[in-house]
C-alpha cells in the first residue's frame, strides 16, 4: 500500500465501520494516527445514530458509527437494495 503524497487527492475509498462506543472507537483511531475531520455526533437519519468521521494515515476516509436500528435500519436496507439494482457499478 502506497501512502499519499500532501497535496494528492484522497483515494476513493470509504469504508463504515459500526461500533457500539462510537467516542471511544473515534478516540482510539485518533490516538493511532488518523486525521479526525467530524467529532461523532447524533445523526437525525436513525433512532440514536451516532457517526463520527477520520481519514487513515493512508488516505482512506473511514465512517465510525454506532448500529442503525429497528425502522431505519429497513429504511437504509432498502434503499442500498435499490442502488445495487440500479446498477450503480456499470
């Protein structure tokens, strides 16, 4: 794996990873090198979300989140169902 250069642009990646402490998770990547760019908050889109954002020391953007539950969760389920079938990666 290849660090980026300063001045490069981020590589388009993003990856979310759930967490059920997600200030102690954000915390934790913080102390091991990655660039926080959002403090975790509570997100209005899901029943007691909480999602915080970084970037690794390799460019990579990583969402930090607590589990979406109950009726947002079907709500987001099936919204992603329907961008896969909208063919999104063609």
């Amino acid at each position: 794996m290849q660090q980026p250069a300063a001045g490069d642009r981020p590589f388009n990646v993003e990856l979310a990873l759930v967490f059920d402490d997600v200030p102690a998770a954000f915390e934790h990547a913080v102390a091991s090198g990655c660039t926080p760019l959002a403090e975790p908050a509570l997100k209005p889109h899901g029943p007691g979300q909480t999602v915080g954002w970084v970037r690794d020391p390799f460019g990579t953007l990583i969402e930090i989140a607590s589990p979406i539950a109950g009726s947002a969760r079907r709500r987001v389920l099936a919204l992603v169902r329907t961008a896969l079938r909208g063919n999104l990666c063609s």
